[in-house]
C-alpha cells in the first residue's frame, strides 16, 4: 500500500444535514460510477463512514469522518489506484462541494 489519499472539503452544513447529503450522494455514485467502481462494503457509525470499493480490478478501504464544518476522506489505495489519484482529487473536491453547498 501506498500513503493514504486525504481529502478535506469543507462546509456549512449542520453535522446531520451533511451526513443526510453524503448518504444520498453515496447512492448517486452507484448509479453514476457503477461501471468504473462498486462499493464492496459501506458501515455507518455514527458520523463515520467505514467503507470498501473496488475498481480496475483493485480494492481500497477508507472513511470518511463528517465533522461541524468539514468532511475529512482517507482512502489507502494500491499502487495501481493510488498512480491515478492524483487526477480524481479535483474531482473528488469539486463532487463533494456541490453536495455539500447550501441549497
């Protein structure tokens, strides 16, 4: 495994407000994503996110920890998966803030 992939989006959301939007959004990517990634494992604990996705032939495990005014991901990936993450952060970022902004 390489180092982690850390990405941290800010928002302005209550806790439960950015929990609510980041379930629905989880179910949005299945149906978006679907062909390039499957969600192996998802467990919530609280305001913790415990999951396992696969893609390209290839598993990361990861959370994601909803705090007052951010949403912090970890993800570790393998080496084949952590060579293309430098090009999905801005992506990453960019998915998360039009969830995550006031409506």
């Amino acid at each position: 495994m390489t180092a982690p992939l850390i990405v941290s989006i800010p928002h302005r959301l209550s806790k439960q407000e950015a929990v609510r939007r980041l379930k629905n959004g989880l179910g949005q990517a299945r149906t978006n994503f679907g062909h390039l990634l499957s969600v192996e494992e998802e467990v919530w604990n609280g305001d913790c996110l415990k999951f396992r996705v696969r893609s390209l032939g290839q598993s990361a495990d990861g959370t994601i920890d909803v705090t007052e005014d951010h949403l912090r991901l970890e993800v570790s990936l393998p080496w084949l998966l952590a060579k293309l993450s430098e090009r999905l952060i801005p992506t990453i970022r960019k998915e998360g803030t039009l969830l995550l902004d006031r409506k």
